[in-house]
C-alpha cells in the first residue's frame, strides 16, 4: 500500500496554454521515459513504515449550502474520481470536495472566480479564489506534477519540506530561491507563509484537525482542500489534474492530459488480458511485529487486478491497509510468485537482515521482489511517492512487464525495479 506513504516520506486558448508537457515530466538525468504509447510498441501498442498507512475542520463563511444543480452551469466530467465536483458556469467554478478525508462529516464547496463575475445573490461557499491563481502553495508532492504538466511549476511560492520533491524542473526553482521553505505539513511555518501571501494553499487533512490550515484560513488567505489520496481508484487519483486545471484556467489543457493517461492506462490494461496466466502476489512488509499490506479494495491491489494477477489479500474489503501477523501472512503467502512494494527495503541482504522469516517466502528465495523504493530524486525524496498517483498508466505497464514479460518484451520500467 502507498496511498499515504508520500504524504508522510516528508512523510488550449484562451485563458489556457494548449502546449501539453506530460512527456517532458520529470525524467532525473534520463531515469525515466515519459513518452506516450512507445512502451507498447510490438504488443497491442519507510519511514515508519508508511506511517502505519491507515490511512482543520475549516471554518464556512456560510454553512448553509444551496445544492446547485447540472442544469444551472456545465459540469466537468469527472469519470473515475469520487472526491471532487466541478461545475462551470462560465465566469465562475464551483468545485466541490466531497470526502476531504476518511470519515468527514461534511462536504466543502469552494468559488472560483474570474475578474469581473457576477455572483448570485445568496450562493453559499466555504472559500472564495480569485482565479487563474499566480501564487500557489501545495503541500503534498502528488500536487506537484500537476503543477508541471500545466505549466504552472512557477506559480509555486512554498512547501514543507522541500526536500522530497524529486521533480528537476522544481528542484531547479528551488535551487533558485523561487520557493520557500514552509517546515512540516502538520506544523507549518505559519510566519513564512504569511509573509508569501499566496493566492491559496492547496492543503490535506486526514481527520481535519490541521491547526495551522486553521490558523492560515483565520488570516484571509484560502485554504482548499485537495483529497486526492482518498482515492481508490488510480485513474480516480490521476483525475484530480482537474481539480488543479480549475485553478488556473486550463481545464481544456487538463482534460486533454487526463485523456492520454485514460487511453495508455486502459490499453495496457486490455493487453495484460491477453496473458495466458494470472500470478500470485504479495505486497508490503513487517514494522516491527506487524506487516502492513494493502487492502482488497485499495487502489495497489486495483493495478495488481488490472495487470491480470491474482492478490493473495483481494478478498479483504479494506480500502486502505491490513495490519496481519507475520504468521499470517505466511499460510496466505509463502508461495506467491511475486512481491512488490517491500517498503524501504532496497535488497535482499537487508530484508534478511531484518527479519528471517522473509527468507521463508518463495519470491524471495526465487529473487522475484521488486520496490518502487530506488529510484530516488537528488535529495533523497522517492520519485513514485510523487509520480505514480498522477501516472497510474506508467505504473500499470511496469507491472505487466514483470508478471508477463512476454507483453512488453524490452520495456524498461520507470518505478518497479527488481530487488539488489
């Protein structure tokens, strides 16, 4: 399961440019190939373990919420996402957040709008933005290929911790001095941030008690928020480019990246059932006497399904993680052909080391292990942490090529690497 582990590691015209860089994102001294559809030629085109992986309240300028509905604005298909709605109404959006976290009690509603819009009298919303924005904080690394594939990297002021973005596009605004330092999501550096006035802060919340999105709220600046990582869907978690596409004016540009995701994702998809066989797979490992895994209807195990094989722990309903014995884990998985995501683990000697029953698993002692964990930004920060929400299709492919070589004879992956 990966969901959160990012959070934690640190944890076309007008109004919008038509140019598309998708494929110029964030390939780190050639490390990875970004480039539409060339994958498919030749075959049917932790710290803290995760921080467990289980996975403020803002103050409304007006609670009480007037359903608006289809027919008095245009809605933005939103096809895979469940977290989030658009409506445009032309010289205004309206963007709601349905599940800003796990559990939450209420829905947020916030306005964007261009100079010169007329409101109707009485339209409730939580937050107001002046729209396209010019100075943004995000602050979680998902956020920020969304940024890159927009354009929009330089709108960036401030992050916390900005030494697990991975992307060289922003490590050299970085480098520059273009983007301040912002301390840790859970206690932001309020000072700064205020100093920065953004035109708003694109934050999280796992149970809405963030006091410093509080306490910045509190000053005048808006405080959305973005729920991306509740998704269990992966195309869902790539949709939320359009979430960011509203903000800027360029939700043409933003549909357009979407669609190319959609068709790669799905494509390689419709290839891996073309495999005669279905391998057994097993996720995750141990903290300390626990080993965390993904749950059946997490999105890991959607890309495992939908690289036609079969996870041991599919028929568990948890949308997040398991939390199982080691003996457990064991009588389920010992013979699975396959092990992916071993958290932090870089080799095999290091798995030994850390614990002797992983040599009791038949991945590894045929070395069928593969992490996502190597391939690192020139900071330390893990690149799949921040690429692999908004690129479910590069993820898919990586997989397919290791449980059916023969589909992708060639292919080079982007994140899954074997274990050293």
């Amino acid at each position: 399961m990966f969901f959160l582990s990012e959070i934690f590691q640190k944890t076309i015209e007008p109004k919008f440019n038509t140019k598309v860089n998708i494929s110029d994102y964030p390939a780190p001294k050639k490390l990875i190939n970004l480039t539409f559809g060339s994958e498919m030629k030749g075959t049917a085109h932790i710290s803290l373990l995760l921080l467990l992986l289980i996975l403020s309240g803002c103050k409304t300028e007006n609670n009480q919420k007037k359903n608006l509905s289809p027919s008095e604005g245009e809605e933005i298909s939103v096809d895979y996402a469940s977290g989030f709605s658009i409506i445009d109404h032309g010289t205004y959006k309206i963007i709601t957040v349905e599940n800003p976290w796990p559990e939450a009690e209420k829905s947020y509603r916030y306005l964007l709008m261009e100079d010169g819009a007329t409101i109707p009298e009485g339209l409730a919303y939580d937050q107001k933005i002046k729209v396209p924005v010019e100075k943004v904080v995000v602050t979680s690394t998902t956020h920020i290929p969304s940024l890159e594939f927009l354009n929009e990297e330089a709108s960036l002021v401030g992050f916390p911790g900005l030494d697990y973005i991975s992307s060289e596009k922003t490590r050299k605004l970085i480098s520059e001095n273009k983007i301040r330092e912002l301390g840790r999501n859970e206690a932001l550096n309020t000072e700064t941030l205020l100093d920065l006035q953004p035109d708003v802060v694109i934050g999280f919340s796992i149970d809405g008690s963030n006091k410093s999105l509080n306490t910045i709220q509190k000053s005048g600046i808006p405080v959305v928020f973005n729920s991306d990582w509740t998704e269990n869907s992966p195309l869902g978690k790539a949709e939320w480019i359009k979430f960011f596409g509203a903000f800027y004016g360029k939700i043409e540009a933003a549909n357009a990246l979407f669609e190319k995701i959609e068709s790669e994702y799905l494509k390689a998809k419709e290839l891996a059932t073309t495999a005669a066989d279905e391998p057994t797979v097993l996720a995750g490992a141990m903290y300390k006497d626990q080993w965390y895994l993904p749950g059946g209807d997490s999105w890991q195990a959607a890309f495992i399904e939908d690289a036609n094989a079969k996870y041991l722990f599919e028929d568990s309903e948890a949308a997040g993680s398991l939390s199982l014995s080691i003996e457990s884990v064991l009588a389920q998985a010992a013979n699975a052909e396959f092990w992916v995501g071993p958290a932090q683990f870089g080799s095999y000697e290091e798995l030994q080391t850390a614990s002797p029953h992983y040599t009791k698993f038949d991945a590894f002692k045929n070395r069928n292990v593969f992490t996502f964990s190597s391939q690192k930004g020139q900071t330390g920060g893990v690149i799949f942490y921040e690429l692999a929400p908004n690129r479910p299709d590069l993820v898919l492919k990586d997989l397919i090529s290791i449980f059916h070589p023969q589909l992708l004879p060639g292919y080079e992956t982007t994140f899954y690497k074997p274990l050293q």
